[in-house]
C-alpha cells in the first residue's frame, strides 16, 4: 500500500514537473520566461525584447490583449523588411497595438511618459516592447515611481531583474541607492 501511494505521488510529481519546464521562473516578483530571450513578467505586464512570431502567440495565449511598441518607425520598418509586419501581426491576433516610438535619450520626456502612462493604465495584461527592452524597461520603471508610487529604489529593483543596469554598480561591486532630488 505505501509503495503504491509512493509510486503515484512520484508520477503526480514528475509529470508535474515535465509540464511546468521552461514556463518561467519566480525571481522576486518578477518571473523570467525562460522560453523567450530577453522576456519578462511583473504583474500583469510582459516587458520584452522584439517579439518573434512565436512569442506573440505565446503572449496572446496567456491573456496579454494589448502590445506597446517602444521601437521607432525605421525600426519597424527594417524589423518587417526582414522577418514580418508586426503591427498587421498583432491584429490579426487580436492584440490592441501602440506604437510610441522612443528613439533614445532624447525622447526620455515627461511628455512621451504621460502618453506610455495613458497607454500602460487599467488591468488588461500588456506586452511592453523594444529591440533589447532597455527602453521598455526604463520608461516601465519610470512609470512606477511617478505613477504607482513607487520610492525610485523600490522601480529600481524591479528594474535590475528586467534589463535595468547601472554599469557604475559593476565597477564598484555594490548596490546604489537612489532618491528624486527636489
């Protein structure tokens, strides 16, 4: 009687564990989808790297309704000169597609946060991309500090498990703590 309940609580386990392989993993509160390069998950927002045809897919099956495109229009345009249009992609999905295209630094703007803010708010699960989702993740990260209320170290951390680095941090071999300067 005990080896069979044994012998069926390890097939429970194992098959368990072959389903559950390379969904994600838990780090903190941010889990890493092992499936996709450069793809993550903090509460009901995917902040990801240039999706694949696959990986849009894979987003729209786990619920995400809404992408935000971060890349610009020469991105775009050579990204679907190459592999596929993903703006007609994502509607033919379903998804709802934004693109507010920030080019860099110089489109870091209070202006353009407020326009990703509008776009970001409500409960509907968003994928939130760029080329490397450096982009994504900054403009993610300064979402929550001006809009959710966030201390900057509190986005920060959430950051460092997205693709947020602060090369000073490396160089010093320890954490910075940041705050907004009045």
């Amino acid at each position: 009687m005990k080896t069979s309940i044994l012998s069926l609580l390890l097939i429970l386990f194992l098959a368990f564990s072959s389903q559950a392989k390379n969904k994600t993993v838990k780090t903190d509160s941010v889990e890493i989808i092992k499936d996709f390069k450069g793809a993550f998950k903090y509460q009901n927002y995917y902040i990801s790297t240039q999706p694949s045809l696959e990986a849009l897919g894979w987003y729209k099956s786990q619920g995400a309704s809404a992408i935000i495109n971060l890349r610009t229009k020469k991105e775009n345009k050579d990204f679907a000169s190459q592999t596929f249009n993903e703006k007609k992609m994502a509607k033919k999905l379903g998804f709802d597609y934004n693109n507010l295209p920030i080019a860099g630094s110089k489109d870091y703007t209070p202006k353009n946060l407020e326009a990703f803010a509008k776009l970001i708010e409500g409960d509907k699960k968003i994928l939130i991309h760029c080329s490397s989702a450096g982009r994504a993740t900054a403009l993610f990260m300064a979402y929550l500090v001006k809009y959710k209320g966030y201390s900057v170290n509190q986005a920060t951390h959430i950051g460092r498990k997205l693709k947020f680095s602060l090369p000073l941090e490396k160089l010093l071999d320890t954490k910075i703590s940041m705050e907004i300067q009045n």
